[in-house]
C-alpha cells in the first residue's frame, strides 16, 4: 500500500509500505475513505519535535473495516468506522471516567501512521464506533473531522465549561479553535469571541457561531476581552495553539473562577505565580475524542453541524507533501486527503 | 497600640504604632481576641519575597467589633467577627460566583497587618461574618484558624474536588495540609493520605481522619500513591506547599481526569508538556475563604470540627519574634498568639 513518511524535518514523502495485518487478536484493519493532514503534524515537520529517523505520519482517520481479529465481537467487517488518535479500550477505569486518551493500555494510533491506504487499529472493540449504515460520501469530511479536530475542540469546550449564558473566547483560528467555536455554539453560549487576524478564518468561525472578532494579540488581546467583558474576563476559553504566549493569553482573558479548556499540546513552562493569581480552572491535555464519538457523529450523520467545512483544501494522497507546504505557509486551514 | 513589624528578613519586632481609625465609611476596627502567624508569613521571613522595607505583619483575625463606619449597616459593634486575610465586598459578580479573593473591590488585610491589637477591616460588611452570640474563650482558636488555614485547607479540598468514594492526596503537611485532610474528611473522602515525615504532623493528620502516610516525596512519593490506587493515581489531590517539586509532586499523584486543588503560592515555573499529559484538573489560587466562613463558622460553634488544634504553640504577643523562630525551624506548626 503507499503510505506517508516524515523522512526528515520538512520532507514528506509517499511511499510504498507493507500493507498492514492482524497482529494482536483485538485489532482490525481498516480502509480508508480519507485522511488528514493535523496542525499538530507541523509540529515534527518543522523540527519543533525532534524526530528519531522517518517516521509514518498521521493519526486522524475514517473507513471501512475489511478485517478484523478474533477477539473483536463488537465491529465487523463492512462497517463505516470513525477512531481517535489513541486506540483504548474502553473498559478501563480511566475510560469509564470519559478519558479514554490515557486508557491504561491506550496505543498511539500516531505510530501506526494513517495518512495512508490502510491502517491497523488496536483495541478495534474500545476505539472504533461504527453508522449505523454507510453514509453518504459527502458525509466524509465531517467524519473525518470528528476523529481528532471536531473531538478535541468539542473537549476543549466542555473543559472550558461553555454552555448557557456564558462568554467564551477561543485562542487560536486552526481547526481546533474554529471547531472549538462550533462546539461552545452546540453547547448553548451566549457570546462566542474568536481571537484571529486572518480574514478567510473568521468568516468561517463567524459561520460556526462566532459573534465577536478580537484580532489583537498578547496583553493588548487580554485587554481587549476585558473591555468587552465589563472587566471581568470570560467565563470560558478555549485554548487551541499550544505555546507559551497562547496559554497566558488564554489564562489573563479568562476571569477569577473561570475555566481555560487547553488542547494545544503545551510547549513551553507557565508562570506558576500568574497561574495562581489568575484564580482560573485549568483542565485539557490530549483530547478523549472517544468520550464524544457517537454523540458528534449522530449531529453528523443527522446534518446538525457540517465540521468538514475546515477542509479548505482537498488533494489526492499522492499529493501529501504539497498538502504539509499549504499548511506550514499557512495557505490552508486544513487538508484533506483522498483516496 | 502594639503591632508586629517585619524590619527587614529574620528581624521581626513589636512595635509602637498608632491606633487604627475608620478612614473609609465601610471599615471597621476590631479589637483582636487572638492572632497567629501564617507559613506564608515565612517567605518574606526568609527573604524568599522581596519586602520593600519595613511592614506591618498577620492576616488573620478574629476579635471583637469596637466602631463600624457610617457605611455598616450589617457589622455591628460589640460582635465576634471572623474575616479573611482579603477584605471583599461580597456583592460583585466575582464575589457572588464564590470567588471573594479575587472581588473587584478587593483589599489585602496584609497590609493592615492583624499581628497587633487593634486592626482596620475594610469592606466590614462584605468581609465579616458574625456569630450569633460571643463565643466562650476555648473555641478562639478554631475561629481564628477559619479565617485563612482552615479556609484555605477547605478551598483545597473542594477545589480538588474530594467527596465521597475519592482517594485524596495531601502534599504538605503544615496547618493548611492538615486542615486539608480535616476538610477532606467532612467533605466524606473515604481514604485520605498524607504525605509527611514529621512524626508530630502525621499524629495529628491521622486524628483529623488520614488513613495513610507516605513518608517519600518526589517520584518515590509518585511512585507509593500510584502502588496504593492501582497504579492510576488518587482522584483528588490538595497541593499546600507552594514549590515548583511539590506542585509536580501534586500533579504527578493525581490520576487523568483527577482533580488538584492547590493553595500554595506556587514559586516557579511549572512544564507545559508534563502538565498537559497528566490529564489533571488544576484549579486553586487565593482561597476564597468567606465563601467557607458561614458554613465553617457553624461546624466550630457546634464543635463538630476543632481545626484550632493546629496550634501547637501559644505565645503573648509581645514574644511574636519568638514565634517566627519557631515557624521557621519547624519547631511549631503553627503560632497562636495571645492578647
């Protein structure tokens, strides 16, 4: 089959690999319907994260199951499938609390790598959800979305408590933050801010339910969502970048009692001292998109929300590494690949 | 009148000051009944904060009301009052979410400095809280504990979420961890562990309802609470000491999904990454302590709880450097000292 590799830092590479087998009794193999290029992808690509030789790339993913192992009595072959980026098992004591992201026996879907043809899904029982039947192709994309971006901006708005009568900022215009508007809009908040400076992105969040457009940065950014928040800060934001000048952005817009949902994967140390004075609730980490699986694909499938609008380009997986180029020079939001 | 003055790191004597007066027409002034010395009294002690010259010291009080200002209309003279070491109004939308710490009119009582027989309380009606009838001279010290160590010890737990059917940590054996497990244990925890080596602190942490002590700290101390909750972490965690390896150590014992409720001024950077993989919940700050005072002040009235037991010294005032001393070798857990 062919499959993605990050050869080294900035070159990305379509190759022919080993088409994927049954290796633990609880997997399956799945066909993809399509794939995805994630921000957090961009992390290795540009160096950030080192990198320890090439590695298969990408972690988001839908499909048919083709095969699957002789433990799995739950998912059966022929099956339209949407996972998460760590396989778990659903069972755990740490699942059952809804965060099915640090399942005790949880596997990095990440090094298996589907931005490829096939993919072999552990615990295909614990991490796979099934449609009912197999939806329309159009459909695609928002289920695409669900397996990572839609699910963790969805997380990062439940950690950040949006909901009725709140005011909540999102930081950060990637898919994550622009589905994290979506997600406060399907929650039932009353004010939705977007802090971006991009014109194409706040129209879409605009779209997503987004009612106030904050392009300031920093303390000037922080200042600006006090003025309009009587001087108190939002009850909830959302952060959705991951450094450390997000994160205190985040935090200094958030008022005493509040709750910042962070889903950027925290590069960086944080001020303990202005973390304690900020009075905020602090809860994120890696998304448990399992948690909210069949509930986001049911507004999917019903066509509540359409999240595959944050595809705003779509090329054929021979084209991936043009797909990375896109999205380092932030030419598109997010690309979406086909099979 | 007599009052306690930091003259410069270790140096801490009694001095001659002037009488306090009603400057703002919603003060009051309170005659002391008692006043004590707080672990976080120790930073500036030891130089750790930067003091810019001499400064009145104690944040804690309770005492008698003797003038109220033309603005009181609640507070009256002759109570027994107990505040908290900020002075809120209770009536803004900070304050009324339970976060009168952070209340927009909020004044530090620090700088007034409660070490002394006679201090100004601004805010009287937002700040004080009354019991009905004077109470008799042996329960003193739990009220005058109620007003930051046991507040704060509270605020931790609840922050931490402990309830019933939860594995609470506490990290940091001083007045406030203690208070923290005494809390934890009204709160209906079902199994309590304090992290100690002080033969002293983990009697008295067993008496307030610790059912483990883990002498170990750092990743050996991780590594115990983690053998003792199958291998997943405690679901709450009370962080009370304020350092950069305590907080981590907090963090690190808290299962995904758990909760931290830290009260320690947190000194230092925290790491990002580490955090953002724990999975944890982290919310604390300046405890809200009039949140707790009614609810508080009730459980001391009917003796259900004696948190004043925490005093482990008692001094006169005039002997409040003495006091210091002790604090600062660890002789004491914490000083009373009488008037």
């Amino acid at each position: 089959m062919r499959g993605t590799v990050l050869e080294r830092p900035g070159e990305i590479r379509l190759e022919q690999r080993p088409d994927p087998t049954i290796v633990e009794p609880s997997d399956a193999i799945i066909r993809l319907s399509a794939t995805c290029i994630c921000g957090s992808d961009l992390w290795p690509y540009r160096g950030v994260d080192a990198a320890t030789g090439p590695s298969p790339m990408g972690h988001e993913y839908c499909g048919i199951v083709e095969e699957v192992g002789p433990d799995v009595s739950i998912i059966s072959t022929g099956q339209f499938v949407v996972g998460s980026f760590f396989a778990s098992d659903n069972t755990c004591e740490i699942c059952r609390a809804g965060y099915q992201s640090s399942c005790i026996h949880r596997e990095p879907v990440g090094a298996i790598g589907t931005q490829a043809e096939y993919a072999r899904i552990p615990l295909a029982d614990g991490t796979l959800v099934a449609t009912p039947e197999v939806p329309p192709d159009d459909l695609v994309p928002s289920f695409l979305a669900a397996s990572d971006v839609l699910g963790t901006g969805w997380f990062a708005a439940v950690a950040a408590e949006a909901g009725p009568g709140t005011t909540v900022v999102v930081v950060g215009d990637g898919a994550v933050g622009l589905l994290g508007v979506m997600a406060a809009k399907q929650l039932g908040a009353e004010r939705i801010v977007i802090m971006s400076r991009h014109e194409s992105r706040q129209q879409l969040a605009r779209e997503f339910g987004a009612t106030d457009v904050v392009p300031e940065r920093g303390d000037e950014g922080v200042a600006v969502i006090k003025e309009l928040t009587d001087g108190l800060g939002a009850h909830s934001v959302i952060e959705a970048v991951g450094t450390r000048e997000s994160m205190l952005q985040a935090i200094g817009a958030c008022r005493p009692g509040g709750h910042v949902g962070y889903v950027g994967v925290t590069h960086g140390d944080l001020p303990g001292r202005e973390l304690f004075f900020s009075h905020t609730h602090l809860h994120g980490g890696p998304a448990p998109v399992r948690r909210f699986l069949p509930e986001l694909m049911e507004l999917i499938s019903n066509r509540t929300i359409d999240p595959g609008r944050v595809f705003d380009l779509t090329l054929p997986l021979e084209d991936v590494a043009e797909g990375y180029r896109a999205m380092d020079e932030r030419r598109a939001i997010k690309t979406l690949l086909c099979l």
